[in-house]
C-alpha cells in the first residue's frame, strides 16, 4: 500500500501549502508513490490515520494544542513544514504583549468570544521527527525530503549558513553595500535566495545548530544598527528564540 | 405536543484559503438557518505591524497571505510610499504591474482549476482529475505556472517575492527575462481559449441578488494597482475615505471582521471590478465575457469565476504590452534614496479577491505607530451570509446535503481567503 500524506494548517497564511501545490509535475510525479489522503485546501476527503502529516502553521489557540494531539495521535510521522510550524515564525511577535491586550486590539469589546495564546512552533506541543524550514518553504527541498523519507532514509538537514550558499551563488555581500543581513546566522537550504532576488536574509529558516551569535552582533553593531535595531532584525521570524539573543548580549563588548 | 426535530450541522468548507464553516439548522416543515461562520486563527498583524522599521513593513506585511502576497506587499509600499511623500518612476510602476499580473493569473487559475473544477466533475480534489481529465488538469496548472514564472522572474520567488522595496526594485530583469515572458504569454493563448471553451460549456448554478459592488476605478486603465474607490450605490471616493466606505465590525461567531457600506452588505472582487470597470477590458477579454455569457451589472455571485476567467485574458494581454513597453523602453538601474519621516500613507491596490487597503501612520525615525488593514474577504463575509440565505431560501425542495452543496458552491465561488481576512 501507498503511504498515506496528509497535509494541516493552523495558523498560518497558507503559503507553504500552496508551495506544495505549486511543485506541479514534481507533485504529479509523486502522487505515483504515496496517497494524499487529506488536504482540506485543495480536496474534500479526509482520512482517520496517516503515516506522514506535514504540519503548516504555529500553535496559537487552545483549540490547536488538542488537534495536535489527535494529529499526533493518527500520525506515524508528523512533519512540520515553514517558518511559522517550525520557528513559531512571524506568529510569535504579538507573544511581547500580553494575551488579553492582543485581543482587545483587534476585537475591542467583544474579545471575550475569542481565544488566543502565545504562538509556539508545533514542536512545543507534540514531539515532531523532521522539519522543512523556510517562508515559504522551498518547493526542491520539500520534494527532496519526501523522497528521501520514501526510500526510508533520515532526511538530510543543512546545517551550514546561508553565507555559504549566498557566496556558492556569486552575490556581493550584502554588508558591502551598506544593508545588513542575518545570512551568517541562519540555516541554509534556500540557495540565499533572498540575496540572490535583490534583498537580506531574514532568517526565515531559523539559526544553525551552534550560531554565533556574539559575531554577528558585533558586525550588526559596526554596520550601525542600535540595540533596538538588532533585536527587531532578529524577531521577525525568530522572536520565540529572542530571549537566547537577548540573554547573549550581556557577554559581549563592543569593540570599535 | 407535536415534537419537531431540529438539526445542527456544521461542517468545515474545503478547497478555500482558510478555516470557515458552514452551519445549517434545519428543523421540519421550516426553512433551514444558515450561518457562514469564520473559525481561523487570527495572527493579530494590526499588532505585529506595529514597532516594525519601514523597511520591513512590506516584508511582514507579505506574510498576512500566501495566496495574495504580492498585493499586500503592493499595498504596504504604497502605505509607506504615501507616508514618506515617495512617487516611484514609470518603470517601477510597469514592473510592478508586471508581478502584480503574474499573481493575478496564478491565484484566479489556482481558483478556477484546482478549487472550483471539481466540483462540477464531481470529484473531491483535483488529484483525481490528474489520470481522468490530464489534458484539462495541465491546461490549468500550464496557466497556474505561468502566473508563478512572471513572479518568480520579477519578483525573485512565487510566494513572498524579495526583490520589491521602498521606491523600487532590488533586481530587475534583464532583456533576456523580457522576451522570455513575452513568449510565454504568447504561447499561453491558446489554453485561455480552452480555458473558456471548457467553462462555457459547464452549467453554472443560476441565482440572482442584487447588491452594492465595490471596487478601485482609475480613468486611464482596468484599475488594478491603483485608483480611488467606487461604488455602484454611491459613487466614487477618496482613498483617506475608506473608513467610511468599509465599516468594519466585529460579530461572536466570526474571527475576522464583517463590513458593510450603503446596505446590508457590499460585494468585492473580479465580478465588482467587471461590473464596475468592463468598459476598460479589452477587445479580447470583452470576446471572452460576450462567450461567457458575462453581462455587467451581473449580479450571479457564482459568476464570479467566470469574472476571473474574463480577467485572466485580459491580464495575459495587458503583461503584453507591459512587456512591449519595458523593451521599448530598456531596463535602467535606478537609484531611490529613502527619507523616512512622520506622517501617515494610504495604500490601495486590486487584490485577486477584491479591494486591499493598508493604512500606517509613522513616527519621526520611520517605525509603524499604529496599523490598519482592511482585507477583500473581510469585505465580502457579510454579502455570502445574505447571499447564503437568500439562496437557502430560493431552493425548498433541494435535500439538505444537496442544498449543502450547493451552499459551499456559493461560499466557494467567492474564492475567499479566509486567513488573510482574520488576519
């Protein structure tokens, strides 16, 4: 029998999802080994149990901490895919508010109907085997993985910084025309494609295992960016990470 | 006592962007209650937004949506752009509208092909369809591509593209790239023709309601990007007027936000642009309305994919000629020094689903004070409940699973993007 895939999304924008489907013949060309079983945004079906369940979006309600569960529950292997699943992602920069204010902001006197807790990557909920980073994620990596996990192989994972492919890719460093850039701190994977397309590294994918993160405080310094700046640089995909960043600092003094 | 059974059934909608239901309440001898009812996960942007250095704002404001990415990066510039005072040249403008078709074509095909089809092959996904229907499936996702090219070409990537900024471009594309896509949209010809052969044939569920259509109006082009704001029931308004036009409001069974104008409800997106701007089509798309059976003011919301059928032809010939002029004109680097001050920015563009409007005020050294941004399928949520119920209405005999369907047909039609409106 064909594994079964299913594919979930919380809360997210979607995005990652979209890649899937956007990998076109790739896609066709896999659906020829494994059953996508449930996709409810581009199918009606859905199924009791899955042998992969690939996981969009970030933990962000109580209601999504126990379909997690039930997922982990029907799930042999659960996947999260892109920044939000795996980082908590964008999600996380209302975590520096507390919850009750979130909700009033938005919904004023009737936030009493609705729910909403800190937003935390899908590993914080249940326990997770493999994850796909990225915002989005990458369409070849994502068919990569899949084929890997198909042949029963432990998926490769990059673990070396986007430096190293933005350099492989023949792009001027970003810090040589006055921009700074989170590329020596970030997993690499995406081919630097944020460089490449004309911009920085956000670092969407999150850091790399052992990042050294007093260096490049200290060239973000240099480069002029404020405390302020750098932390704000930092949280845009990796606030949940933010209290490691800030914790760092205290060890480091700045050299001119 | 006569006891009369009454059943509640809420059953999540599929093949839309995002979490909603429908809930039917169905009890004997009665018309059922229906109730559109938005169950997403709201990510609070508004917040997030603010704080964030201006030249990020676009970068995270690209997040609200995977679908529509470019339209609120569009929207998000134009914002900041307003707010510093920036006009960008002619040629950011035409790239811009270039990525802009590029997203347009891919999110209108992913609507027509992938969402909608099955349902009128009877199917559940569009996976099937891939062994019985081949030639149809790549016909569309042939489409589908080459929206994602245009993108991935001008914009760097399909979704969250890296290369727009503040003022301009951090890459453009060389000649090379030009008459590549010049090509390709040639060559995508003839799969509109069959895109239309194939959806004029299928029988679109037929229902009227009259309501108020929404939309950006510009008197040189079929406004896409820019434009003030019209409506059928009262004209024309200014974008700082938005306010008054989209009346956002909060219910208990909805996490996004509801609107409503000069009625009950407004409807926005391809069939209110059609409706409001069909004179600006041109001579093929308007070919393809007249086949289509597509007569303005058409007031079938199931029409709505037609309209985005008649808006793909036109936007593969409009990049035409963006692309005609960008050669003609040559690609030149440019320069776009950025002076962030104090002051609020408008941004309004055409988004697939409808009418996009981010609004930012700035402090002195350039960070968001305070956000707001109002999103398409917000604005249409309160017209698919009453469409909903009018429908309910209007259909006494259907059984309920049928009348079910045909419930999602409608929800669907509207392509909503349910996380982008609770956003």
């Amino acid at each position: 029998m064909k594994p079964r895939v299913a594919v979930f999304d919380f809360t997210c924008c979607e995005g990652c999802e979209l890649q899937i489907l956007n990998c076109g013949e790739e896609l066709s060309d896999l659906l020829s080994a494994l059953d996508i079983v449930e996709f409810r945004e581009a199918m009606s079906e859905s199924a009791d149990y899955y042998d992969i369940a690939f996981i969009d979006g970030a933990c962000s309600r109580r209601s999504e901490i126990s379909a997690l569960r039930d997922i982990r529950k029907r799930a042999k292997m659960v996947i999260p895919i892109g920044a939000c699943a795996c980082l908590g992602g964008v999600n996380c920069l209302k975590n520096y508010y507390p919850m009750d204010e979130v909700l009033r902001s938005e919904y004023g006197k009737n936030a009493e109907y609705f729910d909403t807790i800190s937003a935390r990557p899908i590993s914080a909920v249940i326990p997770v085997e493999f994850y796909i980073p990225g915002c989005p994620i990458v369409k070849k990596e994502f068919i990569r993985v899949v084929r890997e996990i198909l042949s029963g192989q432990i998926p490769y994972q990059f673990n070396d910084p986007v430096c190293a492919e933005c350099k492989t890719a023949g792009n001027v460093c970003v810090f040589d025309k006055g921009i700074t850039c989170l590329g020596p701190l970030t997993r690499g994977g995406c081919e630097a494609t944020c460089v490449t397309g004309g911009a920085t590294c956000w670092g969407c994918r999150g850091l790399v295992d052992k990042p050294n993160i007093n260096a490049e405080k200290l060239i973000l310094e240099q480069a002029g960016l404020s405390e302020d700046d750098v932390i704000k640089k930092f949280d845009l995909f990796n606030a949940c990470q933010e209290s490691m960043w800030r914790l760092e600092k205290s060890k480091y003094k700045l050299t001119k | 006592m006569a006891t009369r059974k009454i059943k509640i059934q809420a059953n999540k909608i599929t093949r839309v962007e995002g979490h909603g239901h429908l809930a039917l309440r169905t009890s004997e001898g009665k018309t059922p209650e229906v109730r559109w009812e938005i169950t997403e996960s709201p990510r609070f942007f508004e917040l997030m937004l603010k704080g964030r250095p201006w030249h990020d704002a676009h970068v995270l404001a690209s997040r609200i949506c995977g679908i529509c990415s470019v339209s609120h990066q569009f929207a998000s510039l134009a914002a900041t752009e307003a707010a510093f005072g920036i006009r960008v040249s002619e040629q950011t403008m035409l790239l811009r509208k270039l990525l802009y078709v590029g997203e347009m074509i891919e999110s209108h095909m992913l609507h027509v092909y992938i969402l909608v089809c099955p349902d009128f092959l009877g199917v559940g996904s569009i996976f099937p369809l891939m062994e019985t229907d081949k030639d149809l499936v790549l016909t569309g996702l042939r489409l589908k591509k080459l929206g994602n090219d245009i993108k991935e070409l001008v914009g760097g990537r399909a979704i969250h593209p890296q290369a727009p900024r503040v003022g301009g471009f951090g890459l453009l594309p060389d000649e090379q790239i030009l008459l590549y896509l010049k090509n390709r949209l040639t060559e995508a010809l003839p799969d509109l023709e069959a895109t239309v052969k194939f959806y004029k044939k299928l029988r679109i569920p037929q229902f009227t309601r009259e309501t108020e259509y929404i939309a950006l109006t510009h008197p040189d082009e079929y406004a896409l990007i820019r434009g003030s704001i019209y409506s059928t029931d009262t004209g024309t308004a200014e974008l700082d007027q938005y306010m008054d036009i989209t009346n956002e409001y909060c219910i208990p069974h909805s996490t996004a936000k509801f609107a409503r104008h000069a009625r009950e409800s407004y409807a926005v997106g391809s069939l209110s642009r059609i409706n409001i701007n069909h004179m600006q089509l041109n001579p093929l798309a308007i070919q393809a309305a007249e086949e289509l059976g597509i007569h303005p003011v058409c007031c079938n919301p199931f029409d709505n994919t037609l309209a985005q059928i008649v808006e793909t032809v036109h936007e593969v010939e409009e990049a035409r000629n963006i692309v005609n002029q960008l050669l003609e004109n040559g690609i030149a680097e440019e320069n776009f020094p950025v002076e962030a001050h104090a002051g609020r920015g408008i941004g309004a563009v055409e988004a697939p689903r409808g009418l996009l409007i981010h609004d930012y005020i700035y402090d002195g050294s350039g960070h968001i004070v305070k956000a707001n941004c109002v999103i398409p399928t917000n604005q249409n949520h309160a017209n698919i409940q009453h469409d909903l119920e009018e429908l309910v209405q209007s259909n006494p005999d259907r059984k309920n699973d049928n009348l079910r369907q045909l419930c999602e047909m409608l929800i669907r039609s509207y392509d909503p993007c349910i996380s982008c409106s609770t956003h």
